[in-house]
C-alpha cells in the first residue's frame, strides 16, 4: 500500500510557564526595583506600545467592546499587573486555541507569541517603565465601532442584509428574533467574505445570530438552501479561498436566527445586519470553482443530561464519500463546555491525526479558526472526523453558574450545546490529488 503523504503541516509552539506573582511588584524596595529595570531593559514606549496597538487596542479604546481604554501610557500604567496576569495565562487576547497541538498556521490568529508574552512580562515584573514617549509608535486610525471591520480589507459591503427592527428588554430571559428578508440580489454570486454585525448598543446582547438562505418554489412556499453566516461574541467574519465559491442565490431571502439575551439596558429598535462581499466573477468562475458551504456537524449524535456536579464528554463523527478540504472550524457550546477537538481518522492506516484543540474554551468568545491556505486540512474520500467535546457541571468551571443543576441540550444560555460551524469545500479526486501533490512540492522545497 502506498504511505499516505502528508497533507498538511503543524508546528509546536512552545508555552512560556509563567508564574503569577501575587504581589505587585511596584511595592518593592526602590533598589530592588532599579536592578530589576536595568536587568530587563523593557520600556512601554518602545516595547510594549508596539504589541498593544497591534493586537489589544481594536477591543480596547473608547467606545470599543473593552472594558477599559489602553491606548496611551497612563491608562496602561494602573491595569499592568492584571494585564501581566492575563497574557502570561493566554486569557487575553481572547483567541482561544491551544499552541503545542494541530495546525497553527490561521489568518486572524490573535494569540500572542511567547516573545510578545515575555516582554510584557519583563516590562511589568520591571516596574512598568515609561520610557521615551519619542519611541512610541504612531497612533492606529480605528474605525469607528460601528463600522465593517472587513471593510478595511474588501471596501464597503457589496451588498447589506439588516433583520428587522426588535424592541429588546432590559431584562429577562432568553429572546429568539426570526425575521425573513429578501436580498434583492438578482443573479447568482460567489461570496468572497461574509460579516455579521449587531448594533453596538445592542452587541452585549446578542448571543448568536445566525442567518440562512431560502429561496421562493413555484408553489409560494419558502425552500431552504443552506446557511449563509453565524455570529456569536468574538467572530470577525468568513473569508472563502479564492478558488472555492459559495454561492449566494438570486432572489433569495435571508432567514435570521437571532438569539438576544437582556443585558441590563433597553434598546428600541435594534437590527442585526450581514455585510457580504463577492468577487467579480463570472458564470466562468462559478462553474470552475469548487462548492463550499458552511454548516455545522453535531457531536452528540442524541440527547443528553450532564448531572449536579458532574462531567461529560460527547463524540461526533461524519465522513464525505468524495474528497475535502476544512477551511475553517469554529467550536460552539455554553457556559459548561470547557474544550473541544478535532481529528482525522485514516480507516485504511488506523491513524488518527489531531488537526485542532481549544483546550480553554471561553463562553464569551466564539472564534472561527481559518486555516491558512496552505495548510487547510485536505480529508481524502472515507476518512472520518472525530469531534470531541468535554464539559465542566462542577463548581470548578468559572463559569458555571449552578453546579446544583441539571443541564441537557438546547437553545438556552442556561442549556447546552456541542457542535462545530465549519466550512468545507468540496473537490473531487483530481483537485485533491493536485492540492496534495502542490503542498508536498512546497514542503520539500522548504525544507532543502
């Protein structure tokens, strides 16, 4: 038999273990501190600055999501013992994939790199030096929070979806908005990215909002063809490679799924909008181009109960009678689900390969992962994905609001879910065995 070729690469990254101190470290003896700042060398205006504006001030600045500003020194200087703590356990920036397991190459990867955690680290442990404000790099012009964030890469929308209009509550419980409202788009096009964008008022609200395609029969009923988005807190948006096409239908209608949840203050009038860029294509293009789709693929193939202070694991399996390739995959549970993994399983070598782990999944993040285009996972026809979830009931987990209860599957924030959103474009031998033969080529290139 021939040896299955690698098909894609991963790459360890190491994890710096840093231990929390529980002092800050401002408190110590002004000789102590000098050595200590001679030692490390680290300022904010050259050191840090640089890492904050590159990957903390899209969250936190003035009207952005952040709980607090940190664009400038003074607003830095109080929070450095937390902002130590947060980074050195990988909490912050919220990207929630594990280093050391899978495929690490991933467009949008937010995650620090050790060298970055290490020089917050030695900066703080330092005494948060100043600096040279000269050394400082140029401020970033951000959009404003109610801008397309894609828009900075593709322009403005080619075309804007809004849901519409709902009056949400301050408080109260679990709120489901599922309005269906036509595109107006009247020929068939590839998407090139896709963004969903609640009303800023509103984004502490919404827990997820979905959206799917149906289109009009003959008949006047309403046809279902496939999702086109799904948001929840965190994503930035779907990017399809260049040479797949999902296909946006003409005359189709957008059916949403919004899930609002109160959060303390009433918004009249929100809308949940989806911004969709396509590429300049061609019935040409359309037809060369490979079909993706997104969806999501279930784990627990049933029902389930997972007891008072209790733990779970549930396992899910699919497998394509053709070839494919996993552009992106993106984790979803609540508030007891603690990791998720996925695997390939090779029936014909009995191998099975780790592709992705998050191993502390957040409930307040929901991040797809895309996967470099180079390193996409290619599944050949038969192999089998194994999705894995684990779940926390106990008061260990956080975020656990009652261990006391019992919690099964459903559409609450108080339920529990266990599926991954992926998309999948779907090939055929030929495109799989030119994908793999062209990655095998550049590995060995890269490697002489």
């Amino acid at each position: 038999m021939r040896e299955r070729p690698h098909r894609h690469a991963s790459r360890t990254v190491p994890i710096r273990a840093a231990v929390i101190t529980a002092l800050w470290l401002g408190s110590l003896p002004a000789q102590a501190l000098a050595q200590a700042t001679e030692g490390a060398g680290m300022t904010f205006s050259a050191d840090v600055a640089p890492i904050l504006r590159e990957n903390c001030e899209v969250c936190h600045r003035p009207g952005a999501i952040g709980p607090m500003s940190l664009t400038d020194y003074e607003e830095v200087r109080p929070w450095a013992p937390m902002i130590r703590d947060r980074v050195s356990r990988r909490e912050m920036p919220p990207y929630h994939y594990d280093t050391d397991l899978g495929i690490q190459r991933l467009k949008e990867d937010r995650r620090l790199s050790a060298d970055e955690i290490d020089t917050i680290v030695s900066w703080v442990d330092a005494g948060a030096p100043r600096g040279d404000p000269s050394e400082l790099p140029p401020p970033v012009e951000w959009p404003s929070p109610g801008e397309w964030r894609l828009a900075s890469r593709f322009g403005p929308p080619d075309l804007v979806v809004p849901s519409t209009p709902y009056d949400l509550p301050a408080a109260g419980q679990d709120i489901y908005h599922r309005p269906i409202v036509p595109t107006g788009l009247t020929e068939d096009r590839c998407i090139r990215a896709i963004e969903t964008k609640p009303s800023v008022p509103g984004r502490a609200f919404t827990h997820h909002a979905n959206s799917s395609l149906v289109i009009e029969t003959a008949g006047g009923s309403l046809r279902p063809v496939g999702f086109l988005s799904e948001y929840a807190l965190g994503k930035l948006g779907e990017i399809v490679p260049e040479d797949a096409c999902r296909t946006l239908p003409a005359n189709a209608f957008v059916s949403w799924d919004i899930h609002y949840y109160p959060s303390g203050t009433a918004v009249p009038g929100d809308r949940v909008e989806v911004g969709v860029w396509f590429h300049d294509d061609s019935e040409a293009r359309r037809d060369s181009a490979y079909r993706q789709n997104l969806t999501l693929y279930f784990l627990e193939g049933g029902d389930y109960d997972i007891p008072p202070h209790g733990k779970l694991t549930t396992q899910g399996f699919h497998s394509f009678d053709h070839p494919v390739r996993i552009d992106s995959w993106q984790p979803h549970g609540h508030l007891r689900m603690t990791g998720m993994a996925l695997e390939i399983f090779y029936p014909q070598t009995g191998e099975r390969e780790m592709i992705s782990m998050v191993s502390n999944w957040h409930p307040g993040w929901h991040l797809s992962h895309i996967y470099e285009d180079d390193v996409a996972p290619l599944v050949p026809a038969g192999a089998v994905l194994v999705l894995t979830a684990w779940y926390d009931n106990t008061a260990d987990n956080p975020h656990n609001p009652d261990p006391d209860q019992w919690v099964g599957i459903g559409q609450r924030t108080a339920d529990e879910m266990s599926h991954a959103w992926m998309a999948v474009t779907h090939l055929d031998e030929e495109a799989y065995e030119r994908l793999a033969a062209e990655r095998e080529a550049r590995q060995r290139e890269a490697a002489q």
